[in-house]
C-alpha cells in the first residue's frame, strides 16, 4: 500500500526529489519507515531523465527573487479514486532557490490567472526582474496583465 501511495504522490508532484517528497508527504500523514520507503522508490524516469552533477540552482548568477519561471498548466490530468479529473494549474519557481508555487485555477480568462499570479507570487515576494516563460499566449496574457 505505501509503495502505491508513494509511487502516486511521485507522479503527482511530478517528480520531486526524496528530500522534497519526504518533506510534503511528513507534512500531511505519518508513516513509521516512510523516509525509508521514499528513499528506496526508485523512479525509471527519474533514473533516465535527471541528470547527475550539480542542480540548477548552482548554475544560475541571479540573486534570489531576481529571475523566476512561470507556465500555465492546461489541462493536467489525474485519475483520482477512479474518476478522471482535470485541473488547470499555475506554476512559478524562483530559478536561484527552486521555491516552487503551485495554484490550482480554475478557468483559463488572462483576468483570472494574472490574479491568481498576484496572490501565489507577487503578493509573497520581490517582484522579479525578468521572467522565464514559453511563449504561449496564456503566458504573455499572464506576465502582462499582471502588476
Ligand atoms: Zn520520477
């Protein structure tokens, strides 16, 4: 059961560190040996996917706050107690720590999703110099109607 669990709070999170897993999953239930289990969970994308060597935060010259990412997930979905869902979601991470903000949104107007950006991001932190986005009219919408 906790294999599962673990496998599916891996695909969920997509695909975060043991360190960062362990931490998420200690926040919300307990499990005797569940740092344990998570260090043993050995992800075969993980393994092909992520490179050894230094993370990205030892690569950047940007302070802290200077430089963040943002994209709009459309739709994701997820299979939850045996119904699929759909979520549509914003993510912004701060390319020196890798703080990662994740809001869940719930329709795809440029009103609502650079308000949800304003609460998640600019509400929290410096406001950033430059931003890393794809160039999807989703995030131009966002980074531009945003203040
Ligand atoms: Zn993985």
């Amino acid at each position: 059961m906790i294999e599962t669990i673990i496998h599916w709070f891996h695909a969920m999170l997509e695909h975060p560190s043991s360190c960062r897993m362990c931490a998420t999953l200690q926040a919300q239930y307990h499990h005797t040996h569940l740092q344990m289990h998570i260090e043993q969970y050995a992800c075969e994308e993980c393994q092909q996917a992520k490179p050894s060597g230094p993370g990205h935060h030892l690569l950047t010259n940007c302070d802290p706050w200077e430089e963040f990412a943002v994209d709009l997930i459309d739709p994701w979905q997820a299979s939850m107690l045996h119904d699929n869902v759909e979520f549509f979601a914003l993510t912004c991470i701060d390319t020196t720590t890798n703080l990662v903000k994740i809001a869940h949104i719930f329709e795809k107007s440029s009103n609502h999703n650079a308000t949800y950006f304003e609460h998640t991001w600019l509400y929290w932190y410096p406001k950033p110099m430059q931003a890393i986005h794809d160039n999807g009219e989703s995030s131009q919408d966002l980074l531009f109607n945003s203040s």
